[in-house]
C-alpha cells in the first residue's frame, strides 16, 4: 500500500523591493525580487529580504483560504 499524498490549499503572492533584495520564504531562498506568483501553502509564513548593502527585514504573514489568490508587496 502506498501512503496517501495530501496536497494542501495554496495561494500566489507577488514580491517586491526597492531596491532589489534577496528573497527568503520559510528559511528556503526562493530568488530575488522582483518575484510574481510565488505558489505559498495557507498558514503561517516568514519572509525575509536581504540586501547586501542594506540589511535584512523580516516580515510574518498568515495567509488564510480567503488569501488564495492574492497579491502582496
């Protein structure tokens, strides 16, 4: 018998920066900005953008099922 996959609800984001910065999503480099439909299962999420002259920020998001589908920057 092989094990059921589950598949969970996802939503897409768009990110950005000025100027451009490094994209960190869950502690996985995911590129740098600009970055459109980014695919993010629902719940709980940390971004962070890095920027070698200017540092790094930390952002949390907890996308919920009516985000599904929305955009943020």
């Amino acid at each position: 018998m092989t094990p059921d996959q589950i598949e969970f609800p996802k939503g897409a984001i768009a990110l950005n920066a000025t100027p451009w910065a490094e994209v960190w999503v869950d502690g996985e480099k995911i590129g740098d900005t600009p970055i459109g439909n980014y695919q993010l299962t629902l719940g709980p999420h940390d971004f962070v953008f890095r920027h070698p002259d200017l540092g790094e920020q930390r952002h949390m998001r907890d996308c919920h099922a009516q985000d599904a589908g929305a955009t943020q920057r």
